[in-house]
C-alpha cells in the first residue's frame, strides 16, 4: 500500500512537471508587440544623429577638457577623447 503510494505521487510530480512544461512552453514562442512600436523611437534617440551621442561627446569633451586642465597635459585631452570616441563610433556605425 505504501508503495504505491509512492508511486502515485511520483506519477503526480511527473504530470506537474509535464503540464507546467506545456503550458510555460507557449510563452517561448510569444512575440513582442511593443518591439516594433517602439524600433523608431529607438532609433532616433541612439542613432547616429540622436541626442544621446551629441549628449555624450559633449560631455566627453568637457571632461577632457578638464582633464587636461587638471594635468597640464594634452596627450591626456586627445586620449581621454578618443577612449570614449573611439567605442561610440564604432557602436554607431556597426549598430545602427
């Protein structure tokens, strides 16, 4: 008797596994909707000519600026600029 106890509560953890696998299995093959509402937006502000990338050289600039201010030395301002330029750049064009 209480083996088969056992074995009809192994049965009934195997069929919730079962069902609760079926039934998550449908949200995998969900699409997102929203997704491509919202590609322009996207678009538009991380671009090549969104505001974000005029925002980000912007401040990459200043604190160059800074940084040469601070250490009187101008291969600080050009290699600051160009660690933050240089990866900007590249996500710009191979991204967008």
């Amino acid at each position: 008797m209480k083996n088969s106890l056992k074995k009809v509560k192994g049965y009934y953890k195997k069929m919730g596994l079962v069902m609760s696998g079926l039934c998550l299995s449908s949200a995998v093959f969900a699409s997102d909707k929203l997704a491509g509402a919202m590609a322009g937006d996207i678009q538009d502000m991380l671009g090549g000519q969104g505001t974000f990338w005029k925002a980000f050289i912007l401040v990459d600039i200043i604190l160059a600026a800074a940084a040469l201010v601070k250490t009187k030395n101008p291969m600080v301002f050009l290699s600051v600029f160009a660690i933050a330029l240089i990866p900007g750049y590249l996500i710009s064009v191979f991204v967008f």
